[in-house]
C-alpha cells in the first residue's frame, strides 16, 4: 500500500541538498517558443561551467536542479525561467541568455535587469511583484508552472493524494456529495450545475456498475485553462476523478482529451500510468474497499462532443451526436450506466475542498458562485495569458489591471481602445463597455445575455467588427453542428448565409427581424447545448452594436473597417513615391513612379493589406 | 499483391491491440491514420467485417469526425489555427499568404506534389501567443504573414536538400 508519509518525507530529504531550482515552463505557449531548447542549454552550459546541476531530485544530488513545469500562464513572454528560491522570473528567455544566466544569478544571486519583465520603465524581479500575477488569485493554479508535472513525487511532496486518502478512508459516499454541495462549487464547463448535487444524482442509483468521466474535449475556440491545468497539474485532476468516483460509487473511468492538446494527452497518459505503478490507481486504494482504473481517451475533433451525450457516444465508438434528456447520464450514461461527467478544472478543484473544508472555499468569490475560475485571456490586450480570479471579479480588473489594457494594431496601450469582450465562445455573448464593472459570476453574466463558459476571454478593440465576429461564430457552430436536429443544421447555415450578406452589403432592414426571429428558433428548437446556445453571439451582439448592423445595411459601410468587401484602400497625400508598396504588392495592383504619389487599382486589389502594412509612411489607409 | 499484404498486416496488429473491441472504433482509426495519414476505403471496410459493424458506421464515424481524413494528405500539414483569439488577430492573412506561396487556389488544400496540406483548425489552445500554426508537431506563435512564409521556405530547403 502507497504510503504518503514516507514519499514526503524522502522528497523533503533529497530536496534539502538542492540549494537552487530553476523552473523552465514547457507549456504549449512557451514550447512553441524554443523553450526545450533553453532547458537543454542549461543542461549542457551547467556542466561546461562546472556547476553542479541536476534534473532529477535524488539523495546524492547537492547543487542545483533543473526542472520543467506546465503553463504558468505569462504565455505572451515566454519562454519564461523561474528561479527559487530568489523568486526570479525572467520573461523571453533564449539560448543565448542562458550562459549569462547561470554565471550571474545561478552562481551568484545577482538579478540580470535585461531579462526581467519590464514595463513603462519600471523593471520587475517575480511573480511577487509583476501585476500580471499579483492580481490574482491562484489556488487551483497555484502548483500549475511550480512543480513537474511529470514527477507524481512532487505532487505528493506538496501535499497531494492527501484528499483523495481522506475521502476514501475517512468519508462516507453521501458526506462527500454534501460537502461538495455545501461548498457551492458549479461545474466549471460552461454550465455552473452544482457539482455536490451531480454527484448524489449518481450516487443515489442503484447499479452494479457506474463510470466516472473527465471532460476535457475543450473545444470552445479562445480557451485553454484546461489544457493548462493537464499540462501543469494532472495529477490534481486523477485526485479530483478518485474523490468523485468514491463519492458518487463508480469503480472505473475515462479522462476524454481533444486530440489536438497533444502534450496534454501525453502528460496525462503518464501521469495515469505512474499513478497505476504507485498504487495510487487501482484494487483497494490506500488500503480502503474503493477501487477505481482510469484510461485515458483521445478525442478526434468535434466540439459537439463537450457535450455530456454526444461525448458518451463517441467513447462508446459511435459518431457523437447528443441524445434527448432525460435521461440524464447519472441515470442512464455509458454503456446504459450511471454516469458522472465532470469538467477539468471542477475535478481540479475538489482536492482543494475536502482538503481545506466548504467553508474556507466559500470565503473566496461571491454567495452564488463561490471559489475562484480560470481564464483564457486572450486578443488585443497587453499581456495574454492564463489566470485565475474569484468568481466576481470584475472586467476592469481583468483587462487593464492584470492584463495591462488593451491594445491598438501595433500593440501599443490605448485605453480609449476598448471595444468589447467575447465570453463563453460560441455559446457565450460579448459585453462592452458598460459591463465593465459587472460582477462576473455564473448568474450576473446570465442576466446580460453572456455565461461563464469555460472560461475564455477574447478582448476585442475598434478594430474588430462585431458583425464579422457573430460571422466568425456562426461559422464555426454551422461546421460544428452534428446535424441531428433540423433547426440547429439548416438554421445556422442560414443564419451563417445572413451575415454573410450583411457584412457583404448586400442585405436590407428586414434582415434583422428575420434574423431574430431565425436566432430564437434555433434556441428553442435544439436538442443539445450547441445548438440552443448557437445564436447567443448573433442576439448579443445584435442587442449591444446594433447600430454597427445598421451601418452594413444602410450605408454599406463597416465602421471598424474589416469586412473587406466594404472597404478600400487609399493611397493618401503623405505618400513620398518610395515604391516599397509597388513591389510589395502580390498582384500588382499598385502602379507608381519613384517620387510621385501611388495610386490602387482597386479592380485589381485583393484588399490583403500588406502595401498598408508595408508603408514606412503611414500613408495607406482603410475607408 | 506483397504491399497490400503488409498494408492488412499492420491494420491486423492495430485491431489486436484493440482486442477487436468494436467500442474501440475511433482509437483504431486514429492509430490507423497515424500510420497511413488518411484511411484507405478497402481499410474501412476491412474493419468493418472484422468487427462485425456495417461498413456505413465505420464511414460514419470516420466522417464525423474533423481529425479523419478520407484523401491522402500532404507530408508536412499546415494547421492554421482559426480560434477566436487568431481570428481577432487577423489569422485569415495567414491563411492567404500560404496558399499564395503555395499557389492553392480557392477549395484547393493540398499541393500537386502532395508535399504540403493547408488545414484550419478551430483552436489548438496557444491563444496567448496568437496568431499560431502548427507544422507537423510544431507550434508557432505570434505569426505574421511574412514569418509564415519563411517557415515554409525552411521545409522547402530541407526538402531540397534532401534529393
């Protein structure tokens, strides 16, 4: 049997050699820019430089060791190296820093200015003192980008398995359930159903045989908290799905991945896999009468398999189309069974609440909706990346105090330049300006015509047209559609044909009313969440830029210029007739003599903005 | 006959590894993808037979599905990433570029020497450095037009080199 103690105490004893750790993120951000390459370096320029260096804790290992953690969230920065126990981060980190960092604050604690994150003149040491971090309020975050999310050690060392000991040991099927529930904590997918109350609905059945799923077929275009949180902390996730399956009596379970976050699969095929070899998956878990096995399942591209059904049928090898409920899966789920679907970051989440109790959990966010949610801060703001709140928190907070403010073109902060914020994906809706000190919680964001989602942001500046972004989603729910229901197929198609016509001028006044009306069919007419949710960006962004509708149709005119059928470009007088433009052009569009003003052929122009991009002189602009 | 031979031979392997387990289905396309890069039509109706399904659910599934594909695709896959946050960062000049480069015409993915395919996919979770692409397994953030095309300048030099 697994004994917890030992495996702290050991990780203690072998990390006291250890006098300096430098933490290398390896998420998918930081990965894409070379960051397995800089911990290579630092492997290699540690032994030229004689410094004792390691990447393993082990007893005779005394120095320094070199280790890789999950997203830590700056993703904008990356690749990004912490060192501890300094609290250095240093932001941007390539091959070349890698020599100057180990002779200088490896070996002798001093802080290389160049490296750190800076901003307005101000140069900032850590996570301690950047407001990106500052800001916020990470529990369910707090191990993801420390520790490795490979070493199920480590997890332990931080206290890990601690909860999932503990429910199976200590605590009976319905305590957990009431603990859960008296917690307030709400499904982190999208929903917000009580999590406490989900699990009794299983619990409660009568079945020789129940499953447990981990949804993380996170396909909503814009959000990645749970990629991060099975990149960084998976085993924070198989303690969540131990807790729940002892809670609800499910001896076996699938942790469903999208096929496209291939380090996250990959994190969490291991990291199931060392569970197994520890015992901490398995036949009678920490010595109890609860037996759990996990797999992990790959999913294969389609966002309609978020949903609870439709993700039931195609772990079942069937295409994944939704099913009328009820019944609900805590009735009747996989294979006919009862079963227990539950998002990442709520799985995540549940070690945190049997560890530390409801009330310590409830402290934290609002009365409604308690805790803290991830998300994906993304689009035209100063830094994106990934963080976490409490429930409640506003926008303004968001976007200007941890974020930086939101950016122009050029990515230069302009405050003026707030237009709106996208939440919730395709099944969310946009807020503006107005909702900017709004309370961002499960039901405040329902009365404004958005939700939660799963947590990600897009900020949008006056440079994006919300005609084209209800386009963007419209397009994307059409292809995602399943096809099962004939309103959700046929009416996004002609929704999708609509906008289409609108951003193309070729629409009239009564297009709006029959959009309405179309949008509103839709919601009542879909079986399943995609469906009934598809027109939400349609309707809200219909309700907030409505006059920005107007201008597509009356005056065929797009105020934010991007719908390219209704612009042009424009060569104007501060052209100096330098030819960049002429020779930048891909189909010749632009005739011109050096020194003498340009001119478009706009029967010609493919409207692909590289001549505007290209001008030194700003001399090319949109109308 | 002797490839087509050890074409089956290996589609065996993969359904024993399944257990010819019926429930398997889109692991055992995905392994058999992995190996071919698409999935061969006599394939999917070897399956089906084995596992005892009609060929029609095993088509089914195979095109639900967004990640199969029924054509061959190139040998270096172009997967420009069309989430929100790319798509608010102009991703959609990504795409142009590429197939400017590439010279693929409108409904045209792959090129006529099958050396690359242009896919758009709806999110690959790197929103933080967007506008991002992935070439085979490589993601590539904070893309430009311009930066996009290089990269493809890259493999054509390695693939040059390579003859």
């Amino acid at each position: 049997m697994i004994d917890l103690d030992s495996i702290v105490q050991s990780v203690k004893k072998t990390g006291e050699n250890i006098t300096k750790r430098v933490i290398i993120c390896a998420g998918t951000g930081c990965v894409a820019n070379g960051s397995l390459k800089v911990f290579e370096s630092l492997i290699t320029t540690a032994k030229e430089l004689g410094i004792k260096a390691y990447i393993e804790l082990k007893e005779e290992n005394k120095g320094t060791l070199l280790s890789k953690s999950g997203c830590q969230g700056f993703c904008q920065n990356g690749p990004l190296l912490n060192i501890l126990p300094n609290g250095i981060l240093y932001t941007k980190v390539t091959v070349g820093d890698v020599k100057e960092i180990l002779e200088k604050s490896v070996k002798n604690n001093e802080l290389i200015d160049r490296l750190c994150y800076s901003y307005n003149g101000t140069i900032y040491k850590g996570q301690d003192e950047i407001p990106f971090y500052k800001k916020q309020h990470r529990i369910v975050l707090k191990q993801c980008g420390v520790i490795d999310p490979e070493n199920i050690k480590e997890y332990i060392a931080e206290g890990g398995y601690r909860a999932a000991k503990k429910a199976c040991i200590e605590m009976k099927d319905k305590e957990i359930c009431d603990m859960v529930l008296l917690s307030g904590l709400r499904g982190r997918g999208g929903g917000g159903f009580p999590t406490g109350r989900k699990w009794d609905l299983t619990r409660i059945q009568t079945a020789s045989k129940k499953y447990i799923i981990c949804n993380g077929d996170e396909g909503d275009p814009g959000a990645f908290m749970d990629r991060s949180v099975m990149e960084g902390n998976p085993h924070s996730v198989i303690e969540g799905l131990i807790i729940a399956a002892k809670a609800t009596g499910a001896d076996e379970g699938y942790i469903y991945v999208r096929t496209e976050y291939a380090l996250a699969v990959e994190r969490m095929k291991k990291a199931v896999k060392d569970a197994i070899d520890l015992g901490v998956l398995g036949n009678n878990i920490f010595g109890s009468s609860q037996s759990f096995t996990l797999q992990v399942m790959e999913g294969a591209g389609a966002f309609v398999c978020g949903e609870e059904t439709a993700l039931v049928a195609s772990i079942e090898g069937k295409r994944g189309m939704p099913l009328p409920k009820p019944p609900f899966p805590a009735q009747s789920g996989l294979w006919k069974k009862p079963t227990t679907i539950n998002n990442v970051e709520t799985l995540a989440t549940v070690p945190l609440i049997i560890n530390y109790g409801a009330d310590v959990f409830r402290s934290i966010g609002t009365k409604s909706s308690p805790g803290t949610k991830t998300f994906a801060l993304t689009g035209h703001v100063l830094n994106t990346g990934l963080i976490e709140v409490p429930l409640g928190s506003t926008l303004r907070h968001i976007v200007f105090d941890i974020s930086g403010g939101v950016t122009d073109e050029k990515d230069n902060v302009k405050e003026s330049n707030f237009k709106a914020v996208q939440i919730g994906g395709p099944s969310g809706g946009c807020l503006t300006e107005a909702h900017l000190d709004l309370s961002l919680d499960f039901d405040s964001l329902k009365k404004v015509g958005a939700m939660v989602g799963s947590g990600g942001l897009v900020v949008m500046n006056k440079s994006n047209c919300m005609v084209n972004v209800a386009k963007f989603f419209m397009q994307f729910t059409q292809n995602e559609s399943c096809g099962k229901c004939v309103l959700c197929r046929e009416g996004t198609r002609q929704m999708l044909l609509m906008l289409n016509d609108i951003t193309e001028g070729k629409a009239d006044e009564n297009i709006i009313p029959l959009l309405e009306k179309l949008a509103k069919a839709v919601q009542v007419g879909s079986l399943c969440g995609l469906g009934k949710t598809a027109a939400n960006p349609v309707l809200s962004t219909l309700k907030y830029f409505r006059d920005e509708y107007y201008a597509h149709i009356k005056e065929i005119r797009c105020p934010a210029g991007e719908c390219e059928s209704l612009i042009n470009y424009i060569i104007t007088d501060k052209c100096i007739g330098c030819t960049v433009c002429t020779m930048k052009c891909p189909v010749k569009a632009i005739n011109g003599v050096r020194g003498k003003k340009h001119a478009i052929d706009i029967e010609k122009c493919v409207k692909c903005s590289v001549c505007m991009n290209s001008c030194k002189f700003n001399a090319i602009i949109r109308g | 006959m002797e490839s087509n031979y050890v074409k089956f031979e290996t589609v065996c392997r993969i359904l024993e590894e399944n257990s010819f387990d019926k429930s398997k289905l889109i692991p055992i396309l995905q392994a058999i993808q992995e190996e071919y890069r698409y999935l061969p039509e006599e394939i999917l109706a070897f399956i089906a037979s084995s596992l005892n399904i009609s060929p029609a659910k095993v088509y089914g599934v195979a095109t639900f599905f967004a990640h199969f594909a029924l054509q061959l695709k190139g040998k270096h896959i172009v997967k420009v990433c069309d989430g929100t946050a790319c798509h608010v960062k102009k991703s959609a000049g990504l795409i142009d570029a590429l197939k400017n480069k590439l010279g693929l015409k409108a409904g045209e993915h792959s090129t006529k020497d099958n050396l690359f395919t242009i896919e758009t996919v709806s999110c690959l979770g790197a929103c933080g450095l967007a506008p991002v692409l992935l070439i085979d397994d490589d993601v590539h953030g904070q893309m430009t037009p311009d930066k996009a095309v290089k990269l493809i300048d890259v493999i054509l030099g390695q693939e040059g080199a390579k003859e």
